[in-house]
C-alpha cells in the first residue's frame, strides 16, 4: 500500500495571492500542510530547492509542484494533471 502524500502549500502570512490559495484549497476540501516560509526558514529553504524561486504561493504534491501562482493559474496547470486533479478531490467546474 503506498502511502498517501498530503499536499504542501507554502505561504507568507502577508500575502494575498497566498490568503486567496488558501481560501481555494479549504472551498475544495483539500487538506493541506500550510507551511509560512516566513516563520521557517528551512520551509524557505525547501520551496527554494523544489521551485528554483522564492515566492509564495508554491504548492508541492508529489512531483506536481506550481510555483507563485494565482488560483486560475494553478487550475490551468492543474488541468494538465488530471490524475493529480482526482486525488486531490477538486471539482473541474469552472466556478
């Protein structure tokens, strides 16, 4: 049996596109492991190593990883995963 990844979305708790992610994931269910990059610096250190940029919002599932990202924009590459799409439970309406 592998194990289930919980997805990682690394925030800064000043950021509104951030805040915006955040209310997203939460209306889709979505259980997170929110990490502030502000108050961590080796969260900070780990979103640098896997997206090469320091800025938030970056969400990490697995491979799938969508650095500095509006939430149209992370549905735009989320709709490149369908599989990632499905296993994270997030709906394919547009609303």
């Amino acid at each position: 049996m592998s194990r289930i990844l919980k997805p990682i979305l690394y925030v800064k708790a000043d950021c509104p596109w951030c805040r915006q992610a955040l209310s997203f994931f939460n209306s889709q269910g979505v259980d997170l492991d929110l990490r502030d990059v502000n108050e961590n610096a080796k969260d900070m250190d780990a979103m640098v190593s896997i997206s090469g940029q320091t800025n938030a919002p970056t969400f990490e599932y697995g491979d799938f990883i969508v650095a500095d990202f509006s939430v149209d924009e992370f549905l735009a590459e989320l709709n490149e995963f369908p599989e990632v799409r499905h296993n994270l439970g997030i709906s394919d309406s547009e609303n």
